[in-house]
C-alpha cells in the first residue's frame, strides 16, 4: 500500500503497510474522517515522521493519543498548532524545561522545532475522533508505533526515549537499556505531575547523553 511519509521511514516500514492489518487500518481511518471530525488534519497524521527522518533520530518522546479538541492537535504527541493555548501537559513540560535548563518558557506550544532537531515525537495513537478520547485505540495504530520503536531501538545505538506514564513506559518495555537511554517518569499530566515528573531532570539528562556519545545537544 503506498503511504504518504518521509521516504526513510517508507523503506523501514514496508512490511508494516503491505500487512493486512494496516490496510484495515486504513479502511477504519478514511471511514472515520469522511464521516465526521478527527484530529489530526489528514496531511498531518504522519507529521512525526516527515519532520524527523529515521537517520536523524537522537530522542523518541511516546504519547498516547492526538488532542481531540478543535485546532489542538498536529500531529506531534503533547504539541499544539502555532497560536494555541497550551494545554495543561504541555504547560507542565515547559515548567520542567524552564527548572531543568533556566530557559523561559515560549509563547508558542508547537514542538516542531524539536521535531526539527532530531526529536521523534510518536503518539502510540496516530488520529482521534473530535471530542472523543481513545476513539482510535485498537484498531491497528498500537501496533504500527511498536513497529516504529522497534526499527529504531535495533537498528540506531545510543538514542534517548523519554517514557513519561505507565502507558508510555509499557510500550517501551523492550527497548534495551544497555544500548539506548531510557528516561521515565510519572506523567507531566495535571494528575501525576508532582509524583515525579517535575524535578526528573529529563532534559539536562538527554543532553548530557547525546554529549557524551557526539551528538548534538537539542535546544528545548
């Protein structure tokens, strides 16, 4: 099946789209948007991936689901479209940037410029019914993101993969800590943000990884 996405990672994942799974996948997804409003627009549902092609890939982030109210979501897991507000977990990982690094927190909640630098921003979920959370999960979506995961933990070294929530933190229960980093902690999440995401350090931790093995340093 030919999907439109960055074409190193349409190399990777060609057994995941010639599999039969993903092309029911596909049926449940058109069927979805053409019946109603999902999120994230339709050019955007592999945003992840055409901003951070798989060579340039130094940290993955794993989200669960888009946002699934209006203008929120693009497709970037925990990122807002220029000119939003940001929502709650967002506004929570700049407070963390801002007490890790010292650096202020930006106007705008769009993390395309993390993208840009090398910073997979993967939902396990790539698209979401309009006001309807978790309207995706099941259908295929999971398994496509583990297979994503998976081509990188086995076939880069020393990346970063930040596991925020025990969501994140089951889907990223394979990855092999003597090759990689694996960062985790509760989830920047209104409800778990004081049992462990604020203070975690996560971002000095990534950069002094990347440091350490020559990489460049990401500029939250």
């Amino acid at each position: 099946m030919q999907v439109n996405i960055e074409p190193s990672w349409a190399a990777r994942l060609r057994d995941e789209f010639e599999a039969p799974y993903f092309s029911n996948l596909v049926e449940f997804v058109r069927a979805e948007y053409a019946a109603g409003t999902c999120y994230p627009p339709g050019k955007s549902i592999f945003k992840a991936f055409d901003l951070c092609p798989f060579d340039d890939v130094k940290v993955v982030i794993i989200g669960q689901d888009p946002y699934h109210e209006p203008d929120q979501a693009e497709g970037l897991c925990f990122s807002v479209a220029e000119g939003v507000p940001h929502p709650p977990s967002l506004r929570n990982i700049f407070q963390e940037v801002q007490a890790d690094l010292g650096t202020p927190v930006p106007a705008s909640g769009s993390l395309v410029r993390w993208a840009e630098q090398g910073v997979l921003l993967l939902n396990a979920t790539l698209t979401v019914r309009a006001h309807q959370a978790g309207s995706h999960q099941g259908k295929g979506w999971e398994q496509f993101t583990d297979a994503v995961i998976r081509h990188l933990a086995e076939e880069k070294e020393h990346l970063v993969f930040i596991l925020w929530g025990s969501f994140a933190q089951k889907k990223g229960a394979f990855i092999d800590r003597s090759r990689h980093l694996v960062l985790q902690s509760a989830h920047p999440s209104p409800l778990s943000a004081y049992r462990g995401f604020f203070g975690n350090h996560h971002f000095t931790l990534t950069n002094d990884y990347l440091r350490k093995w020559g990489k460049g340093e990401i500029v939250f």
